[in-house]
C-alpha cells in the first residue's frame, strides 16, 4: 500500500493510487442490516484490496432489491439495472464491447431461479468471463414477502401460508450446467464473501456465488434457513480461503499438508486452509457429493465449491481482435469498395 | 421405348397462337424431395436467357413428406407478381394430382410423372405424361439419390418442351453445386436424358414457348434475408444474437457465410465481429441491447413470435436509448399462425412495440437490393437516433430468389451518431450528462463502457432517470423525458428513408403500400391505364412518415392502401397521422398467406371506383 497525501491529509491508497471512496456508490436505499449491504461492503473492499480500476468494471443486474444495489458500489464504473430475469444476456452481449473488461452481475433468488432460470444456465453453459452474485435470501422483496423458487419446502411467511415446493439449490444448478467456479458463502461472513470475490474477480470465465443474504424484514425468522441465526448456527465452512495476487508471495506459513493451493489462470493462486474434512474443489464429482451432503446434515456449506481454471471463456472461443470491438472504425467494419463486385457475383 | 402420344382431346389449342414468354408454370412435388433445387436450377436458367422471371415457393411447415409448390413467372414485360392463373402445371405428388389437374387454365399444359395411376379428367388441356421413374431408375444416380433426381425430369421435359436453353441449365447447376462436377453431371444428364426423351415421344400441343431476350444482365438474383446480412455486413454489423425461427434463420445464417469472408482483420486473421446463437428470442435480444449499450453495430433477426418475446427488452431499448437493429422477416399471425406462408401482419404491433408510450421506428425495405441498402443504412439511423431500428422484411423477401438490381457500396460513410469517447468527453466534460439534450434536437451524447475517462461512466436503467441516469420519481422530470423521446421521434422523419413515388400525369387517384407489393400494384396499375384508370404509387419506406408521404395524400381525391394483412395496418397508421385525411384513404387489405396479385388490386380498385 502506498501513502499519497491529499489537502494536507494522509490518505490510504492502494497500487492504483485510488482510495476507498473511489469505490464507494451511492447510500443504500435498502432496509438496515439486509445482507445486500454487506455484499455491496466487500465488493468495494475486494476491489480496493485487488487494485482494480473502476472503469475497468462494468457492473449488471436484473431487478428486485439485490438488483438495485450495484448503485450502492464502484460509482465509477458503467452498470446496467436491465430487465427481471435477463441480467446475463445484457452482460453477455455488453462485454463483447470491450474484452478487456471484467463483468460484475448481482442478482438475487427471484431474479435467478425462477424468471432468470434460462438465462442463468445458459450464460454458465457459454462461460462468459462474469461474475455471478445471487443474494439469495428466499424472498421476494420489493413486492412484499412472496415465497421464493429457493424458500425451504414448509417455510412459513406471512400473509403467504406455508411454501408447499422443493427449493431450487443455486449453487448445484450451476454445478450441473458446467459451470467453471461455484462458491456458496453467507452475508454474515463477511471475509469469506470478500476472499471468495476476489478469486471470482480473477476467475477468467463465468464465477457463480451464491450468498445466502437474509432479508430483515419478510424472511429472518430463527429457523428459516435463509436467516442470520440460522446460518450463524449451520455454517460449515469447507476451508479458510485466501486470495494472493500473483507477484506476491504467499507470506502465511502453514504446516505441510494443512492447506491446499488451486493456480488461477493468471498466475494467482487460491489458498486453502484445510478445516475439518480435506476438500478438493476441482473435483466435480467431491463438489455435487458436498452438496448433497449439506442437504442430508440440514448444513450451510460454504466456501469454493468447485473450480476450473483451464476452460476457455467466451472471449477466447470467439478469436476476437486485440482491439477492443467497440473501439473499431469504419476502416476495420466495412469492407473495402472492390469487394461489392465480388458480392455480386456470387449471387446469380 | 415406344412413342407415347399425348391424351386425345376434343378441344385441341391453336398451335398458331404461340405465347412466347408471358405464362406462369406451377410444380407440384412432395416436401423433401429434393424439387427445390429442380425449381431454382428451372428459374435460374431463364433468368440466364435474360428472360425477366420470378419465383415463389409455396411450402408447408414440414421437413418431409406434405405437398408443396412452387410458381414460376415468365414475363417478357417484367411483371413478375404471382398470378393465380397456371398456364402450364407439372404434377409429381399424387396426393395433389386432382388439385393440380384443376389448376391448369383452359388450354394449358399438364406434365405428369406417368406412375400416377390417375385419370386425367380434363380434355381442356394438353397432358403430357412423363416416364419420371423409368429416367431416374436408368441414370447414374445411386439408389439413394433417385427420388432427388427424379426432379429434373421434368426440368429436361420442360426445357425441351418450352425451348429452355440446356447450356443455362447447365450453368445454373454449377451455381446450385460450386461447380463440383459429380452432382452436377448427374443431374444434368438427367435433364439431357429427360429432353432427348420428350424430344422423341412428345408431340408439341400447347402454345408456350420462350426465347432468349436481353432484358436481365443488370439484375442479379438474390434472396431478402442474403441481401440483409450482406448490408448488415456492409453496415459495420459486430454483434449478431438470434435464435432460430422460420422465415428469418436463413439471415443469421447468411451472416456466418459471408462475416468470415469479408469481416477478418488482413493482417491476425481475428474477427471483428461476433455472432451468438441465443437460448431463445428474450436473450437474443437482450444480448443485442448490451452490445449496441457498449458501442458495438449490433442486431437481431427473428418473425413474429419471436417479436412477441422480445417485446420487453424493446420497450427498455427504446427508453434507455439503446441503438440496435431488429429484422423482423414476417409470416403469418397471430400466434404460431402459418410459419411458412407471407404477410405484412406486424406493422402496427411493432411500430408501438412495449408498453406505455412507446413510437419505434420502423423501415420497410421494397425490394431485395432495399434490403441490403436498410442493412446497412439501419445502423446508422440507430445510431444516429440511439433507438432500436426495426426492419420489416416478409418472408416472399426473405426465402424467394427475385431478380433484383445488383447490391451497391454505401454512398455515404458510416453515421456513429453522438458517441463521446475520452478526448471528445474531455472537451464537453462540465456540459456533459448522458441524457442530457445539449443540442436541442432531443438525441443526448452517449458514453460506453471501455471509455476510461472517469466522468463516463453512468448507470443505464428501465427506471425513471434524471438527465445524469439517476434514479428519479419526480413528475417534472418524468414528462421532460417523455417529451424528450417524442421530440426525438418526430425529428426521426428526417433521418429515414422518404417514400418512393411514382406519377403519371392527371392521375386523381393514388396507390399507397409497402414492402413487397410493389410487383403486383404494378402490374395492377398497367392493367388499370389500360382500363382507362390512371394511378400515382407512393410506396412508404418507413415509420415516422416523411413530409412526402402527406403531401402525397393530399393530392389524391382517393388513395388506396394495399398490404398483406387484414386490418389494414399501414391505413390504420395513416389515419392516426393523417386524420383529416381520414376519408380520402380506402384500404385494400387482404392475406392468406400468399404473395400478392395483381388481379387482387386491380378488381378492388376497379370495384370500389364504379361504386
């Protein structure tokens, strides 16, 4: 970290010379203590942490309450509040404009598995350098406390009875749609969200995290499993994660054969500190064998699921200039003048 | 094999009254047999004798197996609508040989394959029975493929019949096969076996014959849907989402033909351009959006269930000032209706395509060279305009070879419209705000992601927003808005194509259309100076209207708006734009799935002028 000084005032930067209300966004128009807030905290900390460029972030989302909060972080990044359920078709084709730029999705249950569900095994099964976010709290916000495609089956809300279906698990419909990074965690583990944000940010195709995010006001009853309590209570994180850029040495000493390093395609590498199982997350099949588990022991299980770091994205499929498309003329988008005969004479 | 004589008639035609190039040939064959190709190869030669010529295929919803037709028109005067009067009818499907038997007018010709074991039941007609089996069974063709050359009997009985030049056959082969000689010697030697066989066995009895004219080396025959992907190409297009659907797949497929060709950078070899096959119509427009959000040429091509889906994401577009462009190659509605047939049936749900107030803007390309032109031109009237252009072709454009002027290079250069990147933002930087209307004609700059200047950022949305993007209720704000994109689609009149018009001197009635119509309204309007009726024709090519397209109803006692559908769509615009012109236009609008005719137009007019 370096130290700039501003009006006579010491301001902590970071590589970029940016501070941490370079970050910020707007207040949050969201209810006090909704997991979202928190979300939106780590996002800004996991970008200053990462020395990310605003600009070179382009910020999603679809619409419900999860959906409003890319306001709420990196001010100076464009972003696009679309339509209910389309977040990653926008995404998709937004950041073929520029390839160099790293998409930013938040979604939430809703917006995901229900109205989303098409779009969001397909923007997985294309691998679209994106990253993922559902703040999942099993509710439906904005219009009032309506059970969600994620609310547990019995769940009781008010006014809304008791939810009669099987939940929609996020994190293992991402897994089954091939998806190349799947993490779970909980708004109320703050540091978690934020290591797990930084290994998406630098995941070079599609990084799906479903973070449980409790809503305060429809769905944090006690035993309702998208609750703070609840979480706090079932929580069984499959590792301690941390991020370390690529030019820096991993500075922690751990005893050998205590953690578990995953190489991200850029060089950066994901350390895992082993807790009470030893959990291998490029394993596929060690990934839905988890997930399984955790709806047998009625679990949170959180931490990185599952990660490829070796398949193409789409960028890489489409064999695209090095300049950005967006930034292309005339003189690379329409064909020469002697080409139209040629047209020509290919019709009959 | 022994001389077959055609059927005895009592009523035999005058051999004397030849009817050189002026008649109509159907053919009916079964779906999947391989006839598309006898057919284009049939219409592909007489275009190469330089006869005008047109051809329409009349097909089912079907991969294999259901009837299908297709028309061919022969006019030595250009007039190349479809007719409803058949002079020589080919029959290959014995399920509709009874129907095709009906078809043939008084004196016309019917070929026949000769294993249909029916009765011809018409001595009005000259039957010509062809040995379609003993040909194909006696060619080269491996057992496999004999049903496919079975097809180009009846070309070589034709060609022989009407004297259609075999060396053009030929020609026309090579087009259809690259030029790769195995398919094209077998099914040539099938048309030179079925001629020499019709040479020998068949008498000459009906009139119909043609000759090499010198009316087609300016023409070139294309399809709507190549020429719309061509000019899309020519537009700069960069991003093209779609999702398959009947009649427009054929245009993104033209697009990943031609984008590798012409679209590489010389010196990587990497694309400038990408295409997506979406996972339905929602997110193919949703991608379209994105990347016309982030600057890039982008497009959508789909029919109308597919604009149904996309309704959303065009009301966004539309809102958050979205460029991109929208083909719509139209079949028959409502709902799933008929997929293969044609209609203009989409105007007026387009044209207000999304909910509340909402005006798009809509071109009507009139011919298969207008579709390369609006390919190109769309994006820049979107760009221009930072709205989504929608493209209303049919599929009688889209799916069916018209001869058609040859496509030319832009005449303008490209159009990027009001797109500030970091050195242009710099210089307006404390003026700037993404909607705000610096320039008073409605259209604000726009910034798109990648430009790193740190004031060019901004957060598009469907909600209700402030000049700076930002979240907004406030009712002062919201009607500037509204009043904003009102502006700017009114000043749009001046930005899209104007009408195409066409006079005669004191002529008090007009004609108004289209699209595709054009070719039937005018063979209609020869027919009705001849009948002492003179007409004017403006053909509109896009919503809003021009000044020309008032002006042009205003000098009409009586203007008569022909389309292809049944509410009269394009009268019901008219009206709303025009109400004191209400009574002066008199919609003539009629579908049933098939191109327009002149005889159509011509006997609602004459009809509605005796009245």
């Amino acid at each position: 970290m370096a130290d700039q000084t501003t009006t006579g005032r010491r301001l902590q930067v970071n590589l970029v010379g940016l501070s941490k209300s370079d970050y910020r966004g707007n207040p949050t128009t969201l209810c006090q203590g909704c997991g979202h807030n928190s979300i939106a905290s780590q996002i800004i900390a996991a970008c200053y942490d990462l020395d990310i460029v605003p600009e070179d972030v382009v910020k999603f989302s679809g619409i419900g309450c999860s959906s409003k909060s890319p306001t709420y972080f990196l001010n100076r990044s464009f972003g696009f509040n679309s339509l209910h359920g389309r977040m990653p078709s926008i995404a998709t084709g937004a950041l073929f404009g520029d390839h160099t730029l790293k998409g930013l999705g938040v979604s939430g249950d809703g917006d995901t598995a229900s109205i989303g569900m098409g779009q969001f095994k397909h923007v997985i099964r294309r691998n679209m350098r994106l990253v993922y976010i559902v703040e999942n709290n099993g509710v439906y916000g904005l219009t009032k406390g309506q059970f969600s495609a994620t609310a547990e089956e019995g769940l009781q809300l008010k006014n809304q009875g008791t939810n009669p279906y099987m939940p929609v698990d996020i994190a293992w419909e991402a897994l089954v749609g091939n998806a190349t990074f799947v993490a779970r965690s909980f708004a109320g583990d703050p540091k978690q969200v934020r290591e797990l944000l930084k290994a998406a940010l630098h995941h070079d195709g599609i990084a799906v995290l479903d973070i449980i995010s409790p809503c305060v006001t429809f769905n944090n009853k006690d035993e309702a499993v998208h609750s703070y309590a609840w979480g706090r209570e079932h929580e069984v994180a499959l590792h301690e994660l941390s991020y370390v850029p690529p030019a820096e040495d991993i500075l922690v000493d751990y005893e050998e054969g205590e953690t578990k390093e995953v190489t991200m395609h850029d060089g950066s590498t994901v350390v895992l500190k082993k807790l009470e199982r030893d959990y291998d997350p490029t394993s596929r099949s060690d990934a839905l064998r988890v997930l399984e588990e955790a709806n047998e022991c009625n679990c949170l299980i959180t931490g990185l699921i599952y990660i490829d770091p070796e398949q193409p994205s789409l960028s890489d499929i489409y064999n695209l200039t090095e300049k950005p498309l967006n930034r292309l003329g005339e003189k690379e988008l329409r064909p020469g003048r002697e080409t139209i005969q040629k047209i020509n004479d290919l019709m009959f | 094999m022994s001389v077959q004589q055609p059927m005895a008639r009592t009523d035999a035609p005058d051999k004397d009254r030849d009817q050189v190039n002026d008649f109509s040939i159907t053919v009916g064959t079964v779906n999947g047999s391989g006839s598309q190709t006898s057919n284009l190869t049939l219409l592909r030669a007489l275009f190469k004798m330089g006869i005008p010529v047109s051809g329409k295929n009349l097909f089912p919803s079907n991969i294999q197996g259901l009837p299908t037709w297709y028309t061919i028109r022969v006019n030595k005067d250009g007039f190349l609508a479809r007719r409803e009067e058949h002079e020589i009818v080919v029959a290959m499907n014995p399920t509709t040989f009874a129907e095709d038997l009906e078809k043939v007018v008084p004196g016309g010709a019917f070929f026949y394959a000769d294993d249909i074991k029916l009765e011809v039941n018409r001595d009005d007609v000259v039957a010509y029975p062809m040995p379609v089996k003993d040909i194909s069974r006696n060619s080269d063709a491996p057992s496999s493929l004999r049903t496919y050359v079975a097809n180009m009997v009846y070309v070589g009985v034709l060609a022989h019949m009407l004297g259609i030049d075999l060396d053009k056959l030929y020609q026309a082969l090579d087009f259809h096969f690259k030029g790769k000689l195995k398919p094209i010697d077998l099914n040539f030697n099938v048309i030179q076996t079925a001629a020499d066989w019709a040479r020998d066995n068949l008498e000459k009895q009906d009139p119909y014959r043609v000759e090499p004219m010198d009316a087609t080396h300016d023409y070139i025959m294309a399809d709507g849907n190549t020429a719309a992907a061509l000019g899309s190409i020519y537009g700069g297009v960069q991003f093209i989402s779609w999702y398959p659907i009947t009649p427009a797949s054929s245009l993104a497929e033209s697009l990943v033909q031609y984008l590798p060709k012409l679209r590489k950078d010389p010196e990587t070899g990497k694309n400038t351009f990408a295409v997506v096959q979406a996972e339905d119509e929602l997110a193919a427009i949703g991608m379209a959006v994105g990347a016309g959000w982030s600057g890039l040429r982008a497009m959508t091509s789909t029919s109308g269930p597919g604009i149904s889906l996309m309704t959303e994401f065009a009301g966004l577009a539309y809102f958050a000032e979205v460029p991109l462009v929208i083909w719509d190659v139209q079949r028959v509605g409502p709902s799933t209706g008929l997929p293969t047939r044609t209609a203009q049936g989409d105007l007026t749900f387009i044209h207000f395509l999304g909910h509340g107030d909402t005006e798009q803007v809509v071109l009507l390309p009139g011919s298969v060279t207008e579709c390369f032109e609006f390919g190109w031109k769309a994006f820049d009237i979107a760009e221009r305009l930072q709205t989504p252009v929608f493209v209303l072709s049919d599929l009688d454009f889209g799916m069916n070879q018209w001869m058609t002027p040859p496509f030319e290079y832009p005449d303008k250069p490209m159009d990027r419209g009001k797109i500030l990147w970091e050195e242009d933002l710099e210089k307006i930087r404390d003026e700037w705000a993404r909607y705000k209307d610096i320039d008073g004609d409605g259209i604000p700059y726009r910034t798109v992601p990648g430009n790193r200047h740190p004031e060019a950022s901004y957060f598009a949305r469907g909600t209700g927003h402030d000049e700076n993007a930002r979240y907004s209720e406030d009712a002062a704000n919201w009607v500037e808005l509204l009043g904003r994109l009102k502006q700017k689609y009114q000043n749009a009149c001046e930005v899209v194509p104007p009408p195409m018009v066409d006079t005669v001197e004191d002529a008090r009635i007009g004609i108004i259309a289209f699209g595709s119509t054009e070719p039937a309204i005018k063979e209609a309007r020869h027919q009705l100076a001849e009948a002492g009726v003179k007409t004017d024709f403006m053909r509109v090519r896009a919503i809003p209207f021009s000044q020309e397209v008032e002006d042009f109803i205003h000098q009409h006692a009586r203007n008569y708006v022909v389309e292809m559908n049944r509410d009269g769509q394009l009268h019901q615009l008219l009206t709303l734009e025009y109400p004191d012109r209400a009574m002066n236009m008199i919609s003539v609008a009629y579908t049933d799935g098939l191109p327009m005719t002149a005889r159509k137009v011509r006997e609602t007019i004459k009809a509605e002028e005796a009245k």
